[in-house]
C-alpha cells in the first residue's frame, strides 16, 4: 500500500544462532527475545525491516561498513565498541560463564584449565577475556564462527570447555546441551542494539522509543517470559 511503502525500511543484521535471542525454527523463521523485540519495535515505531542473519564477527563488521544498518545480536555494549558504535539503552543484563562437557570430571573451574584448549567466538565479548586470561592460564585458544559449532567441538573433546554468555550457556543446557558451567559470571555487561557511530540516529531513536513503550506496557516482560519463564 501507499502507507508501507512510505514507512523507512532499513537493513538489520543479526546472530545464525544465539539462542534464545535468535535462533531458526524448523520452518526457517528467526525467533527469539531479539528477534521479538524488533519486530514489536518495527511494528509500534513504524519502519520496515530485511533480516540479515550471518555470524556476529561478519554482522558486527556489516554494520562498520555500512552494509546493515544495525545489529541486533545479544551484542555487549562496552566501552571499545562505543568508539565505533552508538547502542540503544540497554535491554538485558548478561555475563560470561566458562563452560566444559557435563561427564569431564576433571574441569571444574577456570585453574583447572592451565594449559588446555579453549574454545571461543569470534569478535565476542567472551573471546576478549579469554584472551585476558590466557598468559596466566596458559590457554590454548581455538576460534568458531558460531555458537553450536563451539558447543559440538567442546562435546567431543577437542577444547576442555567455552566461553559464553550466561544467559545463552544456561539456556542451552536448560535445552538438553550436556554441558556445566564452571564459573562465576564476569565481565557483567548489557545488551544493545546498535548503528554505527554516527549513522542511523533516526533508527537508535525509533528503537529506544518502541522498547520503552514494550517496558512500560508490560510487553518487554511477555516476550522475555515466553522463553525463560516467570523467573528468567
Ligand atoms: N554478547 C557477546 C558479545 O557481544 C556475544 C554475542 C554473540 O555471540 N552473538 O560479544
């Protein structure tokens, strides 16, 4: 109609798989708190949307080069990336765990793995302190693209365990991921939406405003809920 093809329509990238914050159902479609917000963001400010979903390391790197207009990828906002990025306000609170197969009984905590093979992903959050911890640890660290590929190498033994997100670990083991969280969460951090510095006030805006009215209706809770439940 008319009133569509007025509305602004932009490019926004997002995670293969980072449940539950985006992640395909067997039909293709991309479901998840993320993928929830936007659409109810979309819905309420009035934009349009084509969903580019490709590893974080290449959507963060979309973004910079202007190839999308944001991610959206359970990205942490920190200090580095605001030289770079502009971020909406944040809407979930994350760390991150260090996770090794459930039956290995010899990992259980960070000092247990002085000199072994970690694994981590690309461009993230996780990977930088895994980094930060592997002249004292003498880590071995071993890069994926995505994050089931990191859990499957990890489950068959090729790194003594991983480094991610809270939320997302402690969801996939909720799920059936035979793994077991070793550690404290560190390195507390937010999750934001974000535009490259600079560019796209208009959408940062558009989004900060639609998730402010999905806070106070009560919307940003059911949508959070409908994955983790009453407590999540
Ligand atoms: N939160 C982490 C980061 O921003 C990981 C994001 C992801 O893997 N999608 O680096």
């Amino acid at each position: 109609s008319v009133q569509a093809a007025s509305k602004p329509h932009y490019t926004i990238t997002t995670d293969t798989t980072y449940p539950p914050f985006e992640f395909q159902t067997a039909n293709g479609q991309f479901k998840g708190i993320d993928m929830d917000l936007l659409k109810a963001i979309a819905k309420r400010e009035g934009f349009t949307y084509t969903l580019k979903p490709m590893s974080f390391n290449s959507g963060v790197q979309s973004v910079q080069a202007g190839q999308a207009d944001a991610i959206i990828a359970g990205m942490t906002i920190t200090d580095e990336r605001r030289q770079t990025f502009d971020f909406s306000d944040p809407y979930y609170k994350s760390g991150i765990v260090i996770a090794a197969n459930e039956k290995n009984k010899k990992v259980n905590s960070l000092a247990d793995l002085k000199g072994q093979k970690v694994a981590v992903k690309t461009g993230t959050a996780g990977a930088e302190y895994a980094m930060s911890l592997a002249k004292k640890y003498d880590l071995k660290i071993v890069s994926f693209n995505d994050s089931n590929t990191m859990y499957a190498d990890v489950m068959v033994g090729n790194e003594a365990a991983a480094f991610e997100d809270q939320p997302v670990m402690a969801y996939a083991i909720a799920q059936g991921t035979k793994m077991k969280i070793i550690s404290k969460p560190a390195q507390a951090g937010d999750y934001g939406f974000a535009v490259k510095k600079g560019a796209n006030a208009a959408l940062l805006d558009k989004f900060n405003q639609g998730y402010a009215s999905l806070v106070a209706d009560g919307t940003y809770d059911k949508i959070v809920q409908s994955y983790l439940g009453k407590h999540g």
